[in-house]
C-alpha cells in the first residue's frame, strides 16, 4: 500500500453504523461516535467531521450514503485518516474490505484505528488480520440472516405477527389485540371499496375525518390498498406475498369480503376506468340517435352531455343535453329504485352469489398457480415452448372466464351494500363526494338512453330520457 509520510493526522474522519436502531433514536451509533473522539484524543488526532450510517446493514450491500461520503472524501484528500469502533461496523463484506483498501491506497492514507481490536490494516500482518476478521464477520452475519429467515418463517407457519417499527393500523403495538376503533374504519372502508369507491376519494375521506395512519401521517391510495388487499385484516398470516396460516389474532372482515376485495381489485385493474371528475353520470349515457356513448363537454358555465362526431368518438354529433337536469332525475330515480321490490327480488339470490363467489375464487387461485408452475417449468428447461403454449392457452381461458363471472358477483355484492337504503341515502346525497354517487347509480343503471330533443322545446323535457336498469 501506498503510505504518505508519517504523522498525525490533522483531518481524522469518524465512522458510525448500527444495523438495527432498535432504541429509534440514534443512541447506539452516538455511543459509537463518542468512543471514536475518545479513541482520536489520546491519539492526538484532529477529528474533521463525522459520517453515520444509523439503521443500515453493512452485509447486505444495500447502498451506505455516509460511507460512500467518506470514501469521496479520502479520494478529494479532505481527511487524512479514519477511527471506527470496530471493523464489523466499517463492513462485513470481504469485497468491500478490498475496496476500502484500494481507496486508502489510492488516497495515501495509512492512518486507520478502531476502538475494539487494534488491528492496523496499513501494515500487511495486519491486513491479513483484517481479512480473517472480515470473512468470520461475513459468515456470521450470512448464518443470523438464514436463522432469522428460518424464524421468521416458523411463525407465519404457526400464525404468529411478525413485529416491526411500525403497528398494523387496526391492531394495538403486540400486533394482535384489536383497536375497535381502527377496525371499524376499516370495515367502512372495505364496504365503501365494494360499493365502488376509489381508494384516492377513501383517502381524501379519512383526512377529512381526521384518521391518520400509525405512523402520524396522512394517508396514501398505494398504503391504503395494501391494507384492504392484505390477507391480515382478514386473519391470515402471510409470508413473502403468500397466505401461509391462520393467524393468531382476530379477524376484521370475512374471508369472503377479503375475497370479494381482490376480485374488485382485479376488475378494475382490467376495466381501467377512471373516477368521474365533475359528470355524475360519465360513461352511462348514450345517444338516442346513433346509439353512441356521450361524453362531458362544458361550454361556458354550463356542464353539458354530448354526441361527438370524428375519428375518436365516432358519434353523429347531432345530439346534447344538459347534465344537471338530467343528472338530478337519474339521481331520484335510482334512489326510488333502491327501496323498491324489484331490490328485494334481487337480494334474494345474495347467499348463493357469495358461495358461488367463494368457489371462484378458489379456481382463479387454482389456475394462477398452475400458470405459474408452467411457467417455472418452461424456465427451467423441462418443456419446449410449443408445449408451453399449449398448456397454456386454455389455463388463461379458464382464468379470463373467472374473472368474467366474479365480475358480475361483485356487481351483486355492491347492490347488495345499498339496496333498501334510498330513504337514507336521499338525505345524505348532497353531502356524498362525486365518486360515491357515481358508485351507487352505477349499481342499478346499466346506462340512460337520451332522445333527440322535440322541435321547438327550449326547457329539459323528462320525457326525453330512458333508463335501461340493471335490476
């Protein structure tokens, strides 16, 4: 190794890194840091600044922002020797090791200490030692990574919790005892999500109430998803992605609602549709003239319906109407219907439904997984691609009809969160956010018909609209 001359260094650096801050505070790098200033006193040594690493790995490779720090330091010549409790906290990677060294040849330094095992990589012995000491740091941390994967890994299997820094929303700090508060949020907002609303509406929903995550923060649509789709609130452990056991702590919701949710997910992550923005009745309306879906369009102050013609509409062009007239008698008419019989006409299929969505749900899980056997199969090498593509053509037919079928369950299943609820939901429709209303005429309207207008009638005439019901 390059050596500059002998000396003191004037500009030391102090590194610190702990793997798992589990005090939350930075105490065990401080104590670090601490020992280090102790370490560069009785060396005579001048500290010129401090890099820590506080709750980072030094095994995994994942990237060390403080170290990469010092190390762009010692190469621009800004300090001129390095103090560190230990070598494990410098690094556990013999790869690493060699890398350090090369920067410390590269930048002529040959100044480094350590509190704890006075090893002195600028002379060879020493290198050596530090090499030894590398490798063993090496191998231990690759033997607790596999013991902890295997613990882990037990307690999914036996429905334990899996402890982190932050509790489940819904669950005190043990991770088991329920919040009867946080589960009846949550259980709000899996009915809500069935009944069509969006994670981003149920998002802007909980800030208004002033229902925060566990953290303290606000809520965001990808953390809110996770929580709905997550086989947890539904009393199933699982592990890397996958439902392993039962858990040991108490449901929120059904394992039918979990399913139904996932279903849900699943139809609009195909269907692709977006929330309404400001038309109540977006892709429900169609034009009595040529039969093509009609589309908002504002001019001026007035939010209008429209046929339009050209090469992306493909409409006659010939045909408006007004949105709030139309939008009001719409809005009447589906909360009527929603107390009417023909609802409890249609409720009482809702028992088989949900069996009948159990089942499917079973086979979609069935055909997923055999699409994904079929496809490690081919990876490795042990079936050709023609053959590939035969077995997998009608697996993806099986699994295309499914979600058809589940589909239209979760059509009932939304119907079936409102329907005998007009009275109520009248009261409360000036107050429901655009998203929610448009989610429940969704559940009884399969689209609305608008005539042409009757020559030399200025006002909105009822008459002109048709309502083709789902139920």
């Amino acid at each position: 190794m390059a050596t500059r001359a002998s000396g003191t260094p004037s500009k030391a650096a102090v590194y610190a890194r702990i793997s798992k801050d589990t005090e939350g505070v930075g105490a065990g790098v401080q104590r670090q840091v601490a020992d280090c200033q102790n370490l560069a006193e009785s060396l005579g040594w001048t500290v010129a600044d401090t890099y820590i690493d506080n709750d980072l790995s030094a095994y995994t490779g994942k990237p060390r922002p403080e170290y990469a720090r010092m190390l762009a330091d010692l190469a621009d010549g800004l300090v001129d020797g390095v103090l560190c409790y230990h070598m494990d906290r410098l690094t556990r990677r013999p790869k690493e090791l060699e890398e350090f060294v090369e920067a410390l040849d590269a930048a002529a330094v040959k100044h480094v200490r350590f509190v704890a095992g006075h090893t002195d990589i600028g002379t060879g012995d020493g290198l050596m030692m530090a090499r030894v000491m590398g490798a063993f740091a090496s191998h231990e941390s690759a033997s607790k990574t596999r013991r902890m994967e295997r613990k882990w890994e037990q307690d999914a299997l036996e429905g334990k919790p899996r402890r982190s820094g932050t509790r489940p929303f819904g669950y005190a700090a043990d991770a088991v005892t329920l919040v009867p508060e946080e589960a009846a949020i949550i259980r709000q907002l899996v009915d809500r999500f069935l009944a069509g609303e969006s994670t981003r509406s149920l998002c802007v929903w909980l800030k208004e109430e002033g229902v925060a995550t566990t953290s303290g923060g606000n809520w965001q649509t990808s953390t809110l998803k996770q929580i709905l789709t997550s086989g947890r609130i539904a009393g199933y452990r699982e592990h890397r992605g996958v439902k392993v056991a039962k858990a040991v702590w108490e449901p929120i919701i059904t394992e039918e609602q979990h399913r139904q949710v996932l279903a849900h997910v699943e139809a609009r992550k195909r269907s692709g549709r977006r929330a309404p923005q400001r038309y109540l009745l977006s892709g429900m309306l169609r034009c009595g003239r040529c039969g093509n879906r009609l589309y908002s369009s504002a001019r001026r102050d007035t939010r209008r319906y429209v046929c339009q013609a050209g090469p992306d509409h493909f409409g006659c062009g010939r045909l408006t109407v007004v949105a709030d007239p139309v939008e009001r008698l719409i809005a009447d008419a589906v909360l009527h219907r929603l107390d009417s019989p023909q609802m409890a006409d249609a409720l009482a299929g809702k028992v088989s439904s949900d069996e009948r969505t159990a089942v499917l749900s079973q086979a979609l899980e069935e055909d997923e997984a055999q699409m994904q056997e079929l496809a490690q199969a081919y990876a490795a090498k042990q079936i050709r691609m023609s053959d590939w593509l035969t077995a997998k053509k009608p697996i993806e037919e099986r699994i295309e009809n499914t979600r058809r079928q589940m589909d239209r369950m979760n059509g009932h299943t939304a119907l079936a969160r409102v329907a005998g609820q007009g009275q109520e939901l009248r009261q409360q429709w000036a107050g429901l956010n655009l998203e929610r209303q448009h989610a429940i005429v969704k559940t009884v309207l399969d689209h609305a018909v608008i005539r042409p207008m009757t020559p030399g009638v200025r006002k909105f005439d009822p008459n002109r609209v048709a309502p083709v019901w789902l139920v």
